[in-house]
C-alpha cells in the first residue's frame, strides 16, 4: 500500500513539475516574444516620429508658398473667388440670390464654375 | 587472542510506559510493553508522514506557482522600454491646428574614444569612407591623443550599419533625443528654443519646462497665417529698408494670439548661429513709445467717460500750449476739427485738447484697465512692463494722449486695441488655445466701442490709413507715426511707422499690428516714410492674404454700412457668421 501511494505520488510530482517546466517554458517564450514586440514597437513609434517631423518639415508653408510660385500659377486666394453658401446654393439650384444686396458681390468666377458643375453632373 | 563479543539477545519486550493507578501507598504498578513489529510499524508510519509532508509541499509550491503563473500579471522586464522615444522627455508643441512646431527626434551619434583605438590612422581613414565630411588628420590627432570625439551627431541607417561592419575597436553608437523644429524661423520667437542641459530657454519651449510629461502644448499660433506675415513683413522691411519690424494678429474675441513676428528672426535648430539680436523678441520684450495709435485710447476714454461725442468740436489750429510745450500736428488740416477727423487726421493738438478734458486721473484710470500699466499676463518669459512717466502732470496728460512719455511692448498696444474695438472688452492675451477665450473685463461700453469702430473706418475711408482698405473685409484701424526718442528729445530722423487696425471692421475678429522700426522715405512714396505709406499697405496685403485661411469671408456694402452704423455687433455676428453672442469662437 505504502509503495503504491510512494510511487503514485512520486509520478505525480514528476508530471506536476514537468506540467510546470512546460508552462513556465511557454510564458519565456510569450514574454520573449512581448519583448520584440514591444522593441518592433517603439522602433515603428520611432520611424513614425521622424516622418511626422518630415510631413511638417515639407509642409512648412514658407517652403510651400516657394514651391508654389516656382513651379505653379497657384495664387491666394482672392475675394472674387469667396461665395457664401447662399450664393452658392442659390447657383447650384438656378435660382437668383434670394436677397442680392446682401450678397454681393456676385457673380464670380466661382459661381459661374460651380453652374458649369452642377450641369455636367446632371448630364447636360 | 580476539575474544569475540557476545551478543546481547534481543529483548522480547521493551517497557516504554509505567505509571502509578494511584500515588497512594499499595497502589499497584501498570506496566505497558510493546514488540518489535508494533515498533517498526511505528516508525513506517513516521516515514510515510514525512513523505506527505514533502509531497504536499512540493505541491503546494508548484500548485501556488501554477496559479500565479495562471492568474498572476506578467510583470514587464525593465529591459522593455516604458515610453517610446515620441513622447519624449519634452511636450511636443503644435499650432492650433495641429502642425508641429516643436518635436523629439531619435538621433544615433557615432563616438570614438581614443584610448580604446587601436590605430588611429587606420579608424580615421575607414570612417572618412563611410563619413565623407570627416576632417581625417583633425579626426587622427584628437584619437591619438586619446580624446573622447563625436564624430557624427545625426547619422542614417545605412552610414551606422557601413561603420559597424566596420569592426573598429573604441567605435560606439550612442542613442539620443534631439529637439527638432520643423517650421524653422517660422513663429521662432513664440516657439523658442532649448539648450542641452537647460531645457526651455524662451518662448513656448520654455513654458513648456513646467508641462505635463507625455502630452503636447497646443500654440494658439496658425502657422499659415504666421507665414503670411513674415513673408510680407520681411517683405516690407526690405522695401524700406526698415532696420528691424514686428507684427501680431490676435483675435479679439478670446485673446488668443494667431500670429506674432519680430523680424530680424533665427532658426530655432541652431540658434548660435543668429546674432543675439535677432533672438530678441521685439514684439513682446522692447517697448517703444508707438505713437498715435494710442489716440484711439484717449478718444474712447472720453467718449466712456462722456466728456466727448461724435459731434464734439476741437479747434486745431496752429499749435496748442501745455505749461511751457507747444503741441503741433505733423500735417495739420489746421481748423476746427470734429471728434472722429480729430483721429482721422491724427491731430496731436485734436487729441491734447480731448485728455485736457478727461483729465489725467481718468487717462490713467482707462490706461491701467487697457492693461497698460502692467506686464502682461502671457506664457512667454519675454515680457516687461510698460514704462511710465515719472510724473503724470499735464504735459505727460497731453503726449500721452498721442503715444509720446509712455513705452509700451507692441504686444501692450494689440491687446488694448483689441478692447477698444471688439464691444469693450479686455481679454489677457494668450500664446495657448484656449476654449471660451482667456479671462476677460470690460473696460468701455458698447456703443463706445461701435463709435470707435465707425471712427476708425473713417481713417481708412477718409484718413491716413487710405492704402490699408482690403475690400470686402472694411478694416478699421489707425496709423502711428512716432520719432524715436534721442537724447535731450526726439529724433525727426528715426521713426518707427506702425498700424494697428482691425478686420472685418463692422464686426471685428481679429486684430493686427504691423511695425517698421526706422523705415526709409523711397520715390515712390514722395519722400514719406510715414504708416500710412509703408506699413499701411502691408497690412492691407496681410488681410488680403489671410482673411480667407481665417474663416472670414468678404461682405457686401450695404451690409457692412448697416453693421457700422446700427453698432450692433453681436446681432451682425448671430445672424450673418451663426456665431453665439458672447464668448463665441469662429468655426
């Protein structure tokens, strides 16, 4: 009886501590693992970071506005090409401004653009 | 000769036990004796309940392990970095809308310690082939001499894996955080910079010494709006060939300031290599005694304080005498004024006759509550208090009136226009952006501010500011000429040409101020190098420029005219922009 009990035990032991090894094996390897990814992490926050600093650095409006004049007709915008959205929906719809003294100045190139629009989209 | 020991029979019975029944005499003797066999029973037994004993602990330990390996939380190892390198040491520092302005960069140095090299020639010369801009026998001398040597603050991927293929013994890669500021001399002054070591040294960045870890400062700054001023403010300055020029635009309604500019400026990524004085914020930290645009002041004053109207008359006439000065105009129209020509044509003699009126006390009063008496309450270390007159007797009463006796930051002179013209009230001025606007007072009326407002189109329409008109956006605003004090007076030679003005006028939203210090006169300006000739127009080509990134769109006549002339601010705003009444912010 006394040996059965021994030996039964004694096998339970050994599967306990082999049950262990093994888990304790596979937290190593998860952990191991959290650590790469949390190394290919900070590496990918790194690289982020630097092309954030370029998004800005490109996005610098000094350098744009050079850009702009060198290699473009792009001009700020001017007042003639503002319309209210009164105006604008008064052209989009084809009626006249519901109340033109408030809305001057009209017309401008951007309503006249924008009809031009509105009649390509409807198949005109 | 060896006797060999008998041995002793085993006993049969062993007594472990006897006790008395009684203690009394004649009590009888119970003696209680076990065999052999019940004695190894005893001791299997014994060893049996070590064995438990082991085993149960053996798993009770690996059960505890099991269940904290199970249930327990990993605890991170310290080899993991806690925070990645973007959020940095420092707060980042963004524009309101979001673009950086300040940043943290990850950086790879490449060092040599000279005492570990092996051959100096030999590193020197393998390092000049991966890093060509390296001076070889500097690089040489400094190994031998076993100097500890930065060969490369900022090197790429591909030149730090070229050198570690190398192989070079005393050849090390030291990872950093670098400040980086993309926007470079843009907004300089307000972003500031920071010094290895010191942190923060001025503007933002120093603010940003005392912020939250982790988070970002968001600027009230636009950079678009920023660019567009230094771009024409540099533009103007070199036209007049002005020796330094400051600009500002705040919006009137929270205090918040959208751009701010002092020209000659610096990169904030390397800052020595700019003079000392272009790293001087003009527009916050100098005063200067900016003239008439302090009339606007006076005027409002004493319409508050009802000694003037809108039909008050003022005799302008040759010169006027405080105590032992004569108060002259620089082109008087020389006649009986009325109040709004008075600011119209900026008539020192007009406006001298009005403080004369309102008194020196209440000039002071007003002037104290337009924050003019004190440094301003804003984030950047560069800031100073105005500088007043020793004594405030008639005489400082009548200069002061036009901006001469009174030296005040540019800064001071925006956010007290600010309050004359956007309903009369004054708010601190802020470089954060802040919801529902900074802390506010009122320092005039209502209609205070709408007659100012209607003056101070007329000097646009009718007066010495003709060529700061933006069609559609009807600014208001006042130009300000003034000579640069000298010793024993003032200098008629040096000047600094300023105009303050407002935009849209009939409804203000923002604030601008635009400075040339010493412009010179050119041809084309007959000879004048007075605002209205030179920072006049640069204001108008600002406004021209950002209105549009400002959500301000142009109105028609009539309309703005209504808006002028009913003063009714709020409601224009309510029913026209769907903007609340107060404490509202513009989409």
């Amino acid at each position: 009886m006394f040996r059965i009990t021994t030996l039964f035990l004694c096998i339970l032991l050994t599967a306990a501590a082999v049950g262990r090894y093994r888990a304790e094996e596979s937290v190593r390897k998860a952990r191991s693992e959290l650590e790469k990814l949390e190394t290919s992490r900070l590496e990918e926050l790194e690289r982020i970071q630097i092309l954030r600093a370029e998004i800005a650095y490109l996005d610098n409006p000094e350098r744009l506005a050079k850009i702009a004049r060198s290699e473009t007709d792009l001009r700020p915008t001017s007042r003639e090409q503002m319309v209210s959205q009164r105006q604008f929906a008064a052209a989009m719809t084809g009626e006249t401004s519901p109340t033109p003294a408030e809305d001057a100045p009209v017309p401008s190139e951007a309503i006249t653009n924008a009809i031009a629009m509105a009649q390509l989209a409807a198949g005109e | 000769m060896f006797r060999r020991a008998r041995k002793r029979p085993k006993p049969v019975a062993y007594v472990i036990e006897e006790t008395h029944a009684q203690e009394a005499p004649g009590a009888d003797l119970h003696v209680r004796a076990r065999s052999g066999r019940s004695r190894q029973a005893d001791r299997a037994k014994a060893r049996i309940l070590m064995c438990a004993v082991v085993f149960a602990a053996a798993f009770a330990s690996l059960a505890a392990r099991l269940a904290f390996i199970t249930f327990g939380q990993i605890v991170p190892q310290t080899s993991i970095a806690s925070a990645p390198a973007a959020e940095g040491p420092r707060p980042e520092i963004i524009d309101r809308n979001g673009a950086l302005l300040a940043t943290n960069l990850p950086m790879i140095a490449l060092e040599v310690w000279g005492k570990e090299v092996w051959d100096a020639h030999e590193t020197a010369e393998k390092l000049h082939g991966v890093l060509p801009a390296i001076d070889t026998q500097s690089l040489e001398q400094k190994l031998r001499a076993g100097q500890y040597v930065e060969v490369d603050a900022d090197m790429t991927p591909a030149e730090r894996q070229a050198v570690f293929d190398l192989g070079l013994p005393g050849v090390r890669f030291s990872s950093r955080i670098q400040r980086f500021y993309p926007q470079a001399d843009l907004a300089a002054h307000v972003v500031g910079h920071e010094e290895p070591g010191k942190g923060g040294v001025m503007g933002l960045e120093k603010a940003t010494n005392g912020w939250p870890r982790g988070g970002a400062m968001r600027a009230s700054i636009d950079i678009r709006v920023q660019q567009i001023v230094e771009e024409e403010l540099g533009a103007a300055m070199e036209k007049f060939n002005a020796k330094a020029a400051w600009a500002g635009v705040m919006d009137v309604r929270t205090g918040e300031i959208i751009a701010l500019a002092s020209l000659p400026d610096f990169d904030p990524n390397a800052p020595g290599a700019a003079p000392a004085d272009s790293r001087r914020n003009r527009a916050t930290y100098d005063r200067y005694e900016l003239g008439s645009a302090f009339k606007a002041f006076t005027a409002a004053a004493a319409l508050n304080d009802g000694v003037a109207s809108e039909t008050s008359r003022y005799d302008a006439r040759g010169s006027f005498k405080v105590a032992d000065r004569r108060i002259t105009d620089f082109h008087g129209e020389n006649r009986v004024l009325n109040f709004s020509e008075v600011v119209q044509y900026s008539s020192n003699i007009g406006i001298a006759r009005i403080a004369g009126d309102l008194g020196a006390e209440k000039q002071k009063a007003y002037l104290k509550k337009l924050g003019l008496f004190e440094p301003l309450a804003i984030e950047l270390a560069e800031n100073r208090a105005p500088e007043l007159p020793g004594q405030w007797g008639p005489v400082e009463t009548a200069t002061i009136a036009y901006g001469h006796g009174i030296s005040v930051t540019p800064l001071h002179l925006l956010t007290a226009f600010s309050a004359v013209v956007n309903g009369g009230v004054y708010h601190d001025p802020t470089f954060l952006a802040v919801e529902g606007g900074a802390p506010e007072r009122r320092v005039f009326s209502k209609d205070t501010s709408a007659v100012m407002r209607r003056v101070l189109r007329r000097v646009v329409t009718d007066g010495t500011a003709e060529y700061a008109e933006a069609p559609g956006y009807f600014p208001i605003g006042k130009t300000a000429t003034a000579d640069k004090p000298a010793r024993g007076g003032y200098n008629r030679n040096t000047r600094i040409a300023s105009f303050i003005g407002a935009v849209p006028g009939y409804a203000p939203r923002y604030a601008f101020l635009i400075s040339l210090d010493e412009p010179q006169p050119l041809k084309e300006t007959y000879g004048y190098a007075t605002a209205g000739w030179n920072s006049a127009p640069a204001f108008s080509r600002i406004v021209e420029r950002a209105a549009p990134l400002l959500g301000l769109s142009p109105e028609n006549e009539a309309t703005a005219l209504a808006a002028f002339v009913s003063g009714d601010m709020e409601e224009y705003m309510e029913a026209r922009l769907g903007v609340p009444v107060s404490g509202g912010r513009m989409p």
